[in-house]
C-alpha cells in the first residue's frame, strides 16, 4: 500500500507523458488521469498518517540499486511520523495545485505535458522524503531539481524561462557538488548510507580529522557543512538564493508547488532528516544558523521594493527558508519543520492567489499597474487577505504561532541567541510590512489597471478558488497543531520522538522551569512586531500613498540596492560567468588549437615527408601504413635486444 | 556450463564477417543492400543476447571458451572467450551495430554497399578485439578496426575528411605499433606464448615492466583519448558520417579502457601500481579541460567529442584507482557512455540531415516544431550530464566514490566536472531547442518520425533502466572484477630504482 503512494503519480507521468510523446495525446483531457492518480496517493498518505502516529514507523526495501565492493545501497519506502507529516503537506498541496491547474493552464498547449511533470515531481518528492539512505534521498533530491528544471522551462520560447532553468540547474548543481562530496565522505567514514548506520557510527568518528589535499580538516564538521551546501542550494539560502526568484519565470502553480511548499523546503528537510549529523558538529549548527539568520533578513529586504507581485512572494519565500534553516541551526529542527508546514500552507496559498490575479490580469504581474482590485477578485482578495495575515505572523493564524516557535526557541538557545532572536524579529517586521504592501496595492487605493485589461477583469472559475478557500482554512489552522500548551502541542507529540532525541539542548518534554515565564513576553513583542509592520504599511501604502516614493527618492541608494536584489547577480556575472566562458575559449585556442595541435601537425607532417622519400626508394608502391608498422617495430624491437 | 552454446562467440565475429563477403558480391540495388545489413546485424544481436543468459556471474574464469592452433609453430591460437569485464562490450557493439545501420538508412547515399560493407567488417573486428585471449588474434583485429574506420571517415566524412581521416590514422597508428612491441616483447619474456592468460601474472623483470607498461599506457591512452592526446577526436567526429561517429564514442574508445584492464593491470601489475597518481592526475585534468573544451564550442559534434574527453577521464580514474567501485564504475561508465554519447551524435546526425548545419548559432526554439526530437535531445543530456536516475549517474558515482576513498582532494576536482558538464549540456539545450525560432526553416522542420524513434527508443529504455537499477549489470563484473584486483593489489609498486639496474 505505501508503495502506492508514489507510484500512482508516477503511473500518471509515464501515462500522460508516452501519450504526448508517441500518439495524440491526452491534451486538454490529462487532468482526468492525474487528479485521481494525486487524490489516491493523498488518500494513502493520510492512512500510512494515522498508521505511523500509532503503530510507529513502517519501512520497505524495493529493491536492492547497487552492489559494488563494500558499498550498498537500496530503494525503498520509510515512513516514519516526519516523512508521514511530509507525505500530507506534498500530497495535500500538489493535490490543490493540480485542481487549480485545470483552470489556470486550460488552453496551454503544454497542457498534458505540464501534468505529465507534476506528476513526475509528486512521485519524486515522495520518494525523496520516504528514503531510508544519502543514497536515495541524493537519487531524488536531483529528481526533483530535474522536474524545477523541466517545469520552470514550461513556457520554453521565452528566453527569460529558459535562461532561468538552466540557471536553477546549474546553480543546484553546485549545492550537489557539496552533498555528493558529503555522502563520499560518508561513505569512507563509515562504510555504509543507510541513516541508520551513518547515525549509529559517525559520533564514533566525531573527533576524527581527514587530510584532503594536504589539509586535514575535522571530518564530522567537513561532513555536516558538505551537505549544509546542498541544503543551501535547494533551499536557495545565502549565497545560492539567486536560482528561486528566476525560477518564478515557470507558471504560477509550479511557483506554489515546487518553489514555495515543498522542493524548496527538501533542503530544511534534509537538515532535521539528518539532525544526528549535524548536531554532532556545533561549528557546523553555528554555520547552519547563521546562514539561515541572514538569508531571512537580507532577502526580506528586496522584497520590500519589488514591483513584480510573484517576485516580492518568491523573496518572502527565500526568507521564510531562512527562518527554517536558522531554527534546525540553533538546535530546534522541530520549530523549523513546524514553520515548514505552515508555510507550505500560506506560501502556496499566496501563490495560487497571486496566479488567480495574474490570470485575472491577462498576464501582468507588475504592481505598478494593480490596484483596486478587491471588488473584481473577491475570493482571490479574502484568501489572499488571509495568507498575509499567516505570513506576517499575526495570531491565531498558523504562520505566528511557527514563526513565535522559532523566536522563542532562539531566544532560548543562549549565547547568541539572543541576536539571532533580533534578526527574527527585525525580519518579522520587514515581513509584515511587505505582506502588506502587496495587499494595499493590489487590492486597495484607486486602479491603475490598464483600460483594455478592466474590462475583462473577472474572478477565477471554483476550480481554481476552491483550492484557495481550503488553503486558507489551513493557513488558519495549521498552526494549531503546534501550540505552545503542554498537552496540545500535536507537533512536538509526532516529531518529538524524531527530532528530539538527537537534538544537542534540552530535553524537549516541558520547558524548563524560569524559561516558561518567558513565553508569554516574548509572544507579546512578536504579536507587537508584526502589528507594527502592518500598520506601517498601511499608513504608507493607504494612509499616505506618495510618502514611498518620497522615501525612496530620499534613501535612493539603499533603495536601488534593494531593488537591484543587491546586485548580486551582476557580481556572479562578472565574477564567475564570464571568466569562465572566457577561460573556455582562451584554454581552446591556446593549448588545443595552438599548442597539441601544432605539435601533432608538426609530427605527422613530417612523417609524411618522410613516408614520401622512403615510397620513392620504393617505387612508390609500398603501402605506407605496412612500411611505418615494420620500421617501428625494427626499431623498438633493435632497442629492446640491446637493452637485453 | 555453457557447451550447449559451444560456438557462440565465433558466430558473432563471423556472421558480420560472412555477411560482408556476400553483401560484395550482392547484385541488388542499395535498398536491398541496406536491408540486407540490417537484418544481419540484427542476426547478430540476436544471437549475442544468450550470452547473457549462459554467464556464469560467479566465476572469473573465461567462459565461451574456444580455442583452435591456428600457427602451431610460434604456439599462436585462435582463441576467444568473455569474462565479466569484456561481455558487457561485446554486447554494446552487437546493439550499436543495427542502430548504425539504421542511421545511415537515408543519410549515405554514394556507394551505400561498400558503407554496409565496412560497417560489417568493423563490426566483426570489434567483436573480435573484446573476445580475442590471443595476443596475435588480438593485434589482427585491431589493426583490421582501424581500415575500415578510415575509409568510413575518408570516404563518407565531411569537407575536410582527409585531414581527419590522417589525423586519426597517425595517432591511432602509433598507439598500435608501440603495442605490437608490448606484445613481441610479452612473447619473448613471457615464455614464447601469445596466450593473454598466460602472460598474466608473469614475474617479469623490471625494465621490462617499465617499458611495457609505457607502450600499453601510450597504445589506450591515445584510443581512451586521456589528454593530452586527444586532439584527433574533435576532427574525427566533426568529419565523420553520423554511423562513423557513433562507433567511434560507443566502442572504439573503449577500447582503450578494455585494453588497461585486460592487459595493461594484470601483465605488469606492478609498473602500473607506480604509475597511478600520473594517471590519475592526467584524469582528473582530461574530466576538467574537456569540459572547458566543450563550453567552448560552436559545433555540436566538437561539442559532445570534448564531453566524452571529459566522461572518459571518469573511466580511467576510476580504473587507476584499483578498488571495486572504481573498476566496476569504470566499467559501467563506459557502456553508459557508449549508450548516451552514441545517442547524442545520433541525434547530431538526425538534425544535420534536415539543416546540414551543426552549428549551434543556427538553432534556436527547435522544440516548437519538433518536440519528439526535443524530448530526446533533452534526454540524453540530462544522461550525459549524470542525472540520478539515469545510466551516467550510476557509474560516475561510483568512480567518484572510489576515487574518494584512497584520494580525496582528486575526487574533489574531478566532482568539480560535473558541475561543468551540467553547464555545457544544458546550455546546448537552451540554445537548440528553447527560446523563440530564429529563422524560417527552422519553423517548417520535421520532427522525428518512426525510424529514427525506433533507433532512439531502445536506448532511452536503457538509459531509465540501468540508472534505476544498475545491480544487475555491476553484478555481472564483480568476479572478474574481484579477481583483477586480486592479481593488481598483490603486485608491490615497481621501485623505479629496479627499472635502471641491468639484469
């Protein structure tokens, strides 16, 4: 039965996809073969759910991939209570997402071939969060890149999508180098990729160092940073981010899907699925946290000045990872992959809110040329409304009390802490005031809708809002799963058993005595925070509309970095892009070109010449390759009898 | 065990071979011709697939043995037999062959039998090179490999043909005569037999193993090609009819990597174990500059030629550095290798008939007219470039894994390659087939129809089936693998001190 909950995607990629490939096709009709196929692995999931929660973990080896020497690795199924809340959110928000795409992408003629590759991603990310081994999870962590790379690429003819998948490859390639590199070292370490084994044995190897080049470097630590890198390209983190707000160029539902509720997060998932590496390594959680600490801070900033509306979503995105990444750093993975599950909820909806005024829009996703739209999108306005309130952490909705958790928990975590707390917060604000932004200026204050546009403005059909009404009962909801009340906390309930044991700090049954007190403050200054975000926001975008853009004529150097993300793609362009290519084109010319070629040039010109003398001496009769053949071997053989 | 199939090897070295003599005296028009070597070759592939039925995975031994006198007086046999390491070969050659055939259906027009001809003859030296535990057997075939891919590129290649067809002829030339001279030598101090299986394992002194080993290093390098001897691939591909460049990557480079397993590692074990590190830099730097080399280029065909530089840089590591991932690795590399990059020049090939241009500036958006070509194209990059799930994957990863082991920062370099092979190939994609079409003609193009799809399909079914499970190939290697290490690893380096000590 579990098995089943990949494969039934998987059934409906290669269906859909040989059918577009050999005959006519499913077209416009390839929704009746995916939906189902989701909503059944859906179904499963929430069984193998309940059936994990009381019977404990379930695991299955399919088959054995590979032998060689001492290494072996196998596919298979494991599903324990953090891959079993992984299964819900996958199947729960490509479910949703595959509804909505059957009115958001009705009439594209890629219509089959886009469900084909939602399929292909379900089945992979599944898989992905089932593995048992580095192997496994490596097999499909770069699966689920494939299918980021394909979807992104879906409206191909635009060169700003093709560019941008490429770009998202490549870019995750390099976070792969330092997983692969991690799992080799691994491998050598302890002979064997199964967690279970890598878990039992690396802290036997903890004060171990391994010489790499003439350095020797302390092993667990190099182990634990090699895969932070994967986890930093996945989860588009400091400094590999640039991939996520290019890949926005793929359609909106892949936006919600893949580049929101959960390949992006496969990278914090990899963090706590791997906690008992990590932890071993405090220099490394340090690394881990402090990436995470300025990833959310510093992508929060250029996404107070986008103009594109599905841009300022995708950097919320990079900084939501941000603060997942920070709390699995500082010890408290659980508090992350809550925040994980939350914001699976409200990203996605906002995302699919953000494609509905797209869709409404004919296409435009500039805010400049929004506004006003709350009477046309009713629907869209409400759940949209609701996904803000999650993300700018205002209570009761699911994204304060995840995001409270990791406030507290880095509060707590000592020493430092207390500046990660400030980072957290003061990215709080910033999100709540984008958040914000985005609704005061697409949805309030006068239009600034194109004429033409107006006209044809109209709400989406059910099929799309019906996902976003359900995703917006579980941005309220989500977070109720985790609340801070002993007894109620469902969350630590399932993934205590999980996560905690190797988690480097207190045990996380209770909290200890004096910290309890703090709770209730600390809440109180992040309810404070945020509110103070919205309600700037609102005197700026609705109180006072010109004061923006007198700021930013006022700050306009910190307003053009931020608008310019930084500047950070134009550094690697010069940095890295160019001088490599011109490496390329240098290193051609010179060494293969110049160099070996007119060396060998040089040599079988001149044999050729001498081929010519010797064929006169032969009447020219003599085949050239039998003559060079004996003259050599004469030669060589004279030199080896002498050598005798 | 397998006596019920007593002759199995001689038929496929003599079938093609057969056919080829009838085939020159065949009256029949170039259609019947054409048809007449496909159905041969597909004979052939047929009669190979027992092969992997009747082999005995838990043996090193040499199995399909047969052994005929053939020179009694200087003790040459004709001798064949396969072991785990040449039987996954002689299968990628029987599956090439049809699959070139079918590749030259419509694009070799001018003396269509002399084609089928020489494709046949190589065909059944090739098989004979995998098979062959004779040392005179082998150096026959050998030679005899290199006439017909000569004419097939001076005869059937591109514009500037005659300046690859010598280019390739000299290398490859002097690669052959320094092994003629291994093998006189092997005979001379090896007891006056040319049988491989015996030469192995011989205590030979150490001058001997010193200059042996450089003749067979220079022999397969040239062949592999490790860099820097390269050069002559580039200008044999771009030259090169389509079905040309397809047995060139699948097969004929693979010879090189045969040939250090089969000869190089067990004859002088000990040399070889002093030369790894020089080896396995020259690897790593073959996996890096070949695909700088390839980011580096406009023509498709220099493209992929420069990648399988690259990719072959992962067998030789993988070989030289003498652990079971390494080898097996090595070894799965090259059939993948064989598979993907064959596939790629096929699908150069399927696009050069219908523009006669392989530069890539005169693509663009090609995936709106043909998408089945698209999703190929797209395919076998993605296999080039070591996706997880896909053929690549699996034996790159194991090399790596091996390399890791016993040199650490090497693995780190040539990791680095992937990377840069993800760079190149997919920057190819994006120029060819994504973006809007560029020119008019572009727009009318064809998509591929069911010929060229039947030549594609079996090795995308490849590609998704060795990448998703790869055991049951590795588990085909692992005695013979095993026991290669066994004859390498009891060897001691050579002292280099020994090599200049007179006997």
């Amino acid at each position: 039965m579990d098995a089943l909950i990949p494969l039934l995607p998987f059934a409906a990629f290669v269906v859909i996809g040989l059918g577009d490939l050999f005959g006519r096709g499913f077209g416009p009709r390839a929704h009746w073969i995916a939906v189902p196929a989701v909503f059944g692995s859906l179904l499963l999931s929430l069984v193998a759910f309940g059936s994990v929660l009381s019977d404990g973990p379930h695991d299955l080896t399919l088959y054995t991939w590979a032998v060689s020497g001492t290494f072996r690795a196998s596919i298979g199924i494991h599903i324990d209570a953090l891959t079993a809340v992984m299964l819900l959110l996958v199947t729960i928000v490509s479910g949703l997402v595959h509804l909505y795409t059957v009115g958001y992408m009705h009439g594209d003629r890629g219509y089959a071939r886009f469900f084909a590759y939602i399929g292909l991603f379900t089945f992979s990310m599944l898989m992905l969060v089932m593995a048992a081994n580095l192997l496994q999870l490596y097999i499909f962590w770069e699966a689920v890149g494939l299918c980021s790379y394909l979807l992104i690429a879906h409206w191909y003819e635009r060169p700003s999508a093709a560019a941008a998948a490429t770009k998202a490859f490549v870019v995750n390639r390099v976070g792969d180098f330092g997983f692969a590199l991690g799992i080799f070292l691994i491998f050598r370490l302890v002979g064997s990729l199964d967690y279970d084994q890598v878990f039992a044995e690396l802290p036997k190897h903890a004060g171990e160092t391994i010489s790499i080049a003439g350095f020797e470097l302390p092993a667990v630590t190099l182990i634990a940073l090699l895969l932070f890198m994967g986890a930093v390209g996945k989860s588009a983190q400091l400094p590999l981010h640039v991939w996520l707000p290019d890949a926005m160029e793929g359609p909106t539902p892949i936006s919600a899907l893949i580049h929101a509720a959960t390949m992006v997060t496969a990278g914090v998932f990899m963090i706590a699925r791997l906690i008992p590496i990590f932890s071993l390594s405090p220099a490394a959680m340090s690394v881990v946290a402090a990436t995470g600490a300025a990833t959310a801070l510093f992508a929060a900033t250029i996404a107070l000045t986008q103009n594109d509306i599905k841009r300022v979503v995708a950097y919320s995105t990079v900084s939501q990872l941000g603060y997942m990444v920070m709390a699995c750093g500082l010890g408290a993975s659980m508090a992350g992959i809550f925040h994980l599950l939350t914001h699976g909820a409200f990203k996605a909806l906002l995302f699919l809110c953000c494609g509905s005024v797209i869709h409404a829009m004919a296409g435009e996703q500039d805010l400049r040329k929004m506004g006003g739209l709350k009477s046309r999108l009713p629907v869209t306005y409400g759940t949209f409304y609701i996904g803000a309130l999650a993300l700018a952490g205002i209570p009761p909705l699911s994204g304060f009390f995840s995001k409270d958790e990791i406030l507290f928990r880095a509060f707590l975590s000592g020493g430092t802490g207390i500046l990660f707390w400030g980072v957290g917060v003061a990215t709080a604000f910033l999100t709540a005031f984008y958040s914000f932004r985005l609704i005061y200026t697409v949805f309030h204050g006068p239009s600034r809708v194109d004429p033409k546009v107006a006209a044809s403005l109209h709400e989406s059909p059910p099929v799309m809002t019906i996902p976003l009404i359900v995703l917006a009962v579980l941005s309220v909801t989500v977070g109720w799963a985790g609340l801070p009340v002993a007894g109620w906390n469902g969350i630590e309930a399932a993934l205590g058993p999980v996560l905690s044991p190797a988690e480097s700090s207190e045990p996380d049954s209770g909290l200890p005595a004096g910290q309890a007190g703090l709770l209730l403050p600390l809440m109180g200054v992040s309810v404070a925070v945020a509110l103070a975000g919205w309600m700037t926001a609102r005197y700026f975008y609705l109180t006072r509309p010109e004061l923006p853009g007198r700021l930013a004529a006022r700050a306009a150097a910190l307003y053009r970095l931020s608008l310019n993300k930084w500047y950070v793609d134009e550094l690697y362009d010069r940095l890295v892009v160019r001088p490599t290519t011109r490496l390329a084109d240098r290193l051609w010319r010179t060494v293969d070109v110049q160099t070996i070629d007119e060396a060998v040039n040089g040599v079988g010109g001149s044999t050729l010449a001498g081929a010519r003398v010797l064929r006169l001496l032969q009447s020219g009769q003599l085949q050239h390759y039998a003559l060079v053949m004996m003259v050599g071997t004469f030669v060589i053989l004279t030199v080896y009898l002498i050598a005798q | 065990m397998n006596e019920n199939m007593g002759h199995i090897l001689t038929v496929l070295i003599f079938l093609p071979l057969a056919g080829a003599i009838v085939l020159a005296f065949f009256p029949g028009n170039d259609a019947g011709v054409r048809r007449i070597a496909l159905g041969l070759t597909a004979a052939t592939f047929l009669f190979s697939i027992p092969l992997l039925w009747g082999f005995d995975v838990s043996t090193h031994e040499m199995q399909f043995v047969e052994r005929v006198p053939w020179i009694p007086s200087f003790h040459i046999e004709y001798a064949v037999g396969v072991d785990g390491i040449s039987l996954l070969f002689v299968l990628l050659t029987t599956l090439l062959a049809p699959i070139c055939v079918l590749a030259s259906w419509i694009s070799v027009t001018a003396r269509v039998k002399e084609f089928m001809i020489a494709l046949l003859v190589m065909e059944a030296a090739m098989i004979g090179v995998f098979v062959s535990l004779d040392f005179v057997l082998f150096y026959v075939f050998w030679e005899a490999m290199l006439i017909p891919m000569y004419l097939i590129i001076g005869v059937w290649g591109g514009p500037n043909r005659i300046y690859a067809a010598i280019k390739f002829f000299l290398y490859t030339l002097a690669g052959s005569l320094l092994l003629l001279v291994a093998i006189l030598v092997l005979y001379f101090a090896g007891g006056r037999t040319f049988d491989i299986l015996h030469l192995m394992g011989q205590p030979y002194p150490a001058t001997v193993q010193f200059w042996i080993f450089w003749a067979f290093f220079l022999a397969f390098a040239i062949k592999v090609p490790m860099f820097p001897f390269h050069t002559w691939l580039p200008d044999a591909h771009v030259e090169a009819p389509t079905a040309g460049s397809v047995i060139l990557a699948s097969i004929l480079l693979k010879m090189g990597g045969y040939g250090f397993l089969r000869f190089c590692l067990p004859m002088v074990p000990q040399a070889s174990r002093s030369f790894t590190k020089f080896i396995l830099v020259l690897s790593v730097i073959a996996i890096l500059y070949g695909a700088y080399m390839a980011l580096a280029q406009t023509d498709l065909k220099k493209l992929i030629a420069y990648s399988s530089v690259s990719h072959m840089g992962f067998v030789t590591l993988g070989i030289f550095v003498l652990n079971a991932q390494g080898i097996e690795g090595a070894l799965l590399q090259m059939v993948n290798h064989g598979i993907t990059t064959g596939a790629l020049f096929l699908l150069v090939g399927m696009i050069y008939d219908r523009t006669h241009s392989r530069q890539i500036t005169d693509y663009g958006g090609i995936a709106r007219p043909m998408p089945r070509y698209g999703a190929m194209l797209v395919i076998f990059a993605l296999s080039s470039l070591g996706l997880p799930g896909m053929n690549s994957f699996a034996g790159e990863f194991l090399v790596l894994l091996g390399t890791f082991m016993t040199h650490a920062g090497l693995a780190v370099l040539a990791t680095l390659g992937v990377i840069l092979a993800a760079v190149y190939l997919l920057w190819m994609v994006q120029r060819i087939l994504f973006g809007p079409i560029t020119t008019s003609d572009n727009a009318r193009l064809t998509d591929l129809g069911m010929r060229e799809m039947a030549i594609l399909v079996p090795l995308v079914l490849l590609v998704f089936g060795i990448g998703f499970y790869p055991d049951p190939l590795l588990s085909l290697m692992h005695a013979s693998v095993d026991h290669l290490l066994a004859q390498v690893n009891a060897a001691a380096p050579l002292q280099l001190s020994e090599v200049w000590v007179r006997p």
